[in-house]
C-alpha cells in the first residue's frame, strides 16, 4: 500500500538556521507529493507540491525536490523564522485512480527560537 | 481566500449522545472531507463527498455518517458518541479538479467523556 514517513519531531531550531524535514513514500506508480503547514490554532495549508521526478515545489523560502530515485522529498528551508514554527506534514496522491486521496505522514513539529 | 469555517473549536459530549459537527465552505468547491486527526496516526480519511447527496467512504468510516444537503455544508454525524471518538476532526474543501490540494478548517476538538 501507501505509505509516507516524516522525521520524529519535535524539532527545535534558532532563528536563520538550516531546516530539513526528511520524507519517504511507498507508492506504486507515479504519485504526487505534497507538504501541508498547520501554524499554530489553524486547519492545514498547501505549502508546496510536485506531481513528477526532479520536479522541485518551492514556495516562501521552503523547497522539496521529487527525488524517484530515492523516494524522497525532502523540505528545506535556508533560514527559519519562529513564524515558521508549526506542524509539517508530507502527503502522496498515488498516480492514477481518484484525484483527491491523501495519504499523510504523522507529522513533524518544528519551534524555532529567536 | 478560501474559507472554510466549523462550528465549533471545542466540544465536550457524553457516551452514548448524538453529535453533529458541521462544516461551510464559501468558495463552490465540489470535493468536501472530513478527516480526523490523532497524535501519531496523523490524518485520516472518515467521509468524503464530491457532490450534494453524494458521499464516499474513507479510511475509517465505521461510527460516523454522514450528510450533505447543499453545496457549501458538509455534516458530520456520532450515532452514539463513544470515548475512542475523542479526537481533533478536521473539514476540508477542494475542487473537482485539483482533489488533492485541499484547505482545512480550524478544526473542532471534540472530548467524549
């Protein structure tokens, strides 16, 4: 089946630090990837996304990079802020089939100090 | 902006009562969801409805129903509320043709006790 696997959290970080939140999906096929942001007391927002290899979503400062090779897709950003301080979630959409199925990592808390 | 909104943030029940969570959406999305968030499971997929009256099961739907009288509104229904239904649930709204790229209400924190 599908699966999508995000780093342990909680993680901490100071202001203009390097972030990675690492992800790893099992899907058969070509699916589409997908980082979702929850900012602290709100519903869930699209933050990037791609829909083929090597394809990169980018989107305020963070990227992922659709890596087939690896099943990755991985989310950086150069320099956090602590308005960056929510919870991240990695999705799929499998390739082919019905256009709205999300399969969703558990998540992965950052705080970032100033 | 789309906006999603639910009624209520937080909600206290007893075992056994029946319990309606709604959703309204303001932007004529077809696609209407609902999800139900635990901490280590992440999200999954309760209901999900692509057009009035129409509705689909998800993940997990058994002890819920559903009902979608109008476009915009999208209900959640507990037959009989039970304590492993205390859980954040979350509504979403997207459209027909871009399923997956779903906006979220605020969520309601619904305790059964």
């Amino acid at each position: 089946g599908n699966s999508v696997t995000q780093m342990e959290g909680p993680v901490t970080l100071s202001e203009e630090a390097f972030l990675t939140i690492n992800c790893t999906y099992t899907a058969t096929g070509y699916p589409s990837l997908f980082w979702y942001v929850q900012y602290p007391g709100e519903g869930l927002q699209l933050l990037l996304k791609a829909t083929k290899a090597d394809d990169k979503g980018s989107n305020k400062g963070f990227e992922a990079t659709y890596r087939k090779e690896t099943t990755s897709f991985h989310l950086e950003k150069g320099s956090v802020q602590v308005s960056d301080s929510a919870v991240y979630f990695c999705a799929l959409r499998p390739g082919g089939g019905s256009n709205y199925k999300l399969t969703f990592g558990k998540g992965t808390l950052l705080t970032v100090n100033p | 902006d789309v906006k999603v909104t639910q009624s209520s943030r937080y909600l206290v029940k007893r075992t056994g009562e029946k319990v309606f969570l709604e959703c309204v959406q303001d932007m004529d999305h077809e696609n209407m969801f609902w999800y139900r968030q635990d901490p280590g499971l992440g999200l999954r997929l309760i209901y999900f409805s692509y057009d009035v009256k129409m509705k689909e099961k998800g993940d997990i739907p058994e002890g819920y129903s559903v009902s979608r009288e109008k476009k915009e509104r999208f209900s959640l229904i507990l037959e009989s509320a039970s304590t492993n239904q205390t859980s954040m649930y979350l509504c979403a709204s997207s459209l027909l043709s871009k399923g997956s790229e779903q906006y979220f209400g605020p969520g309601t924190r619904l305790t059964v006790t």
